[in-house]
C-alpha cells in the first residue's frame, strides 16, 4: 500500500472548501509538508490564520502560469489538483476564461508534474463532465481526458495520474444550501424544476475519498464513490418547511438530473463495492489485470434519478446544518 508518511503534498486551489477541509485532514497524518496553491492572497492570509502547523506553506500562483507550478512543484510527491472555475453560469459567460484555467490548467499541471518528478497526481473532477451539457462540464471532460492520457506521456518517468469524479459537495461554495438558508427569510424558495435530482457527498467524505484513492491509483483510472440522491424540493423542505417553493424554470446550461458514469462508459467500469473505477482504454489494462472489480451489467448507468440510495426529508436537515462550511 502507498504511504503517505513522509510526503511532501501540493493542493491548487487549497484556499478552497475542499482544500482546507483537505489540509486539516492530512495534516493529522505523518507529512512531511503541505502546501497550499492558489491565486487569492487574502484567503491564504485568512487560512494562515486558522492554520498553524509548521509544516503548512502557502504559494501564490495561478495553474495557467506553468513556469509558475515547475517552482512550485521542486520536491512534491503528491498534488492534489482541486482549482477550477467551477460556476456554471460564470463559465458560459465567460468561456475563454473557463478554458484557460480547467483545461490549459490541466495540461500545465501535468507537464509541470513530469518534469519535476512528482510522484502522484490525482484531478478532482464533477458529475458534470460525464454527457456534460454545459461548457464546466465539458472542460471537466476535457481535463479528465487529458489526465487519463497523461499516463502515456510520462515515458520512464515515475508519474502516475488519476481522478476523481463526485456530485455536489453539501455547503461547498455554489452550493444550494446557503442559497437557500439565505432566502428562506424571504417565504419564498425559488426551484429551476420540480422534477430536479442531485448526487451529494459532505466535504469529509470527499477528502477521504481522495485519500483513499491515493493508496489504490495504478495510473489512468476514474474513481466514482457511491453516494445517495436527493430531489431538490425535499431540500428545500428540509431548509425552509414554511416557506413558498417558486418554479422558475431550468437556467442555461442546467440538467434535469446528473450523470457520473454514462452507458458507454460503464462497459469499463468495474464494481467494487462502495466505489466504480472506469478503467482507461489503455493496450496494458485489462479487467484481468484489476482485482475485486466486478463488471456491470450490460445498459448500466449511474444517474441521479435512478440511484438506489436516496436521503431522506430528515437526512438532509441534519447534513445541511452540519455542512455549511464555506471556503
């Protein structure tokens, strides 16, 4: 099993809900150092302030400036690629921006990851990029292709890289949650539809999951955690019970419900129990070469409104008062 005692770990985007949740996480383990990455200075200034361990390091960087990550990256064993721009209606506004960082921003973390070494490299990415309809969850797909094929480009260098695909982070910012905390004063819950479900996960669960796979990565594979559904409206019950939900019909590049392995990925993809693994279409990689996976059936999906485990009206009254962490 990998260890992790003694590593040195880089996060982009640290400053972030995940990130700090991350940090705290990791640095109860046996690290040597963690360092944070990102381009928001009062945020680190503000983590700083809350994290004191000796070995926590903050760099200002962007994932766009590869010279930038090369520095960065000198002596890293692990990075954690958790930066993005992530709001759906800010990407579509703002496409060539979405593009630089989600994208040219994967490609520079993984020829900067290469170059320097690094021996470990897991992408976070979103149920958004599988059959995404809007342009995040397109650059996400793009991003996670690049990081499976990455795989081939490192030669007889050491690198390996992974990643890891998960629905909405409870409290996370963009999160319905505090939206909806903050306009229940109102009487009134605006709902796009009706008819709306969504995978969720809480911040722990997210980090361990990372953590997890860190120990399991072989190179190439998308790593899925089975985590329930929830129907908008029961959150919206669950938040703000009294209060007039108001339909106000689906925003641009908005789904019905969400999708973390399509059909044509899920012949891929093997089982193991709590979490899928879609396999890379690598020569090297076969279902034999991988253990305790289990096939799925043929005409499998995993989408949220078909999930097996769903939260209840009281399940998500209880996560969305304990998760309203922000980053």
């Amino acid at each position: 099993m990998y260890e992790l005692k003694g590593k040195t770990i880089l996060i982009t985007g640290g400053t972030g809900s995940f990130g700090r949740k991350f940090v705290s996480k990791i640095l109860e383990m046996d690290v040597k150092k963690v360092i944070v990455f990102s381009r928001d200075e009062l945020k680190q200034y503000e983590m700083a302030q809350e994290f004191t361990d000796s070995r926590i390091r903050f760099f200002i960087g962007d994932v766009r400036d590869k010279d930038r990550l090369v520095q960065a990256f000198d002596g890293v064993d692990i990075v954690i690629h958790a930066a993005a721009l992530k709001h759906v209606g800010v990407c579509e506004y703002n496409p060539f921006e979405a593009i630089k960082t989600n994208i040219h921003g994967a490609q520079n973390i993984i020829e900067a990851a290469i170059n320097s070494g690094v021996e470990k490299v897991i992408a976070l990415s979103t149920d958004k990029a599988a059959s995404p309809v809007n342009l995040y969850g397109a650059t996400k797909l793009a991003s996670d292709k690049l990081f499976v094929a990455a795989n081939s480009y490192v030669g007889m260098k050491k690198t390996h890289f992974a990643v890891v695909r998960y629905g909405n982070v409870v409290g996370s910012r963009g999160s319905v949650v505090p939206f909806f905390q903050k306009v229940k004063d109102s009487g009134k819950i605006p709902i796009t539809d009706e008819r709306m479900t969504r995978f969720w996960i809480t911040l722990d669960q997210g980090v361990q999951f990372v953590i997890d796979n860190l120990r399991r990565m072989r190179g190439g594979e998308i790593f899925v955690p089975k985590i329930p559904s929830m129907k908008v409206t029961d959150l919206a019950i669950a938040i703000a019970p009294d209060c007039e939900v108001e339909i106000i019909g689906i925003r641009p590049g908005e789904k019905l419900h969400e999708v973390m392995i399509t059909e044509d990925d899920a012949r891929r993809t093997l089982d193991y129990g709590t979490y899928y693994v879609i396999q890379p279409e690598f020569p090297w990689w076969t279902i034999e070469s991988s253990t305790g996976g289990k096939p799925l059936p043929e005409g499998f999906s995993y989408v949220s409104n078909t999930n097996i485990q769903w939260l209840s009206v009281e399940e998500l009254r209880s996560l969305a008062s304990d998760g309203t962490e922000g980053d």
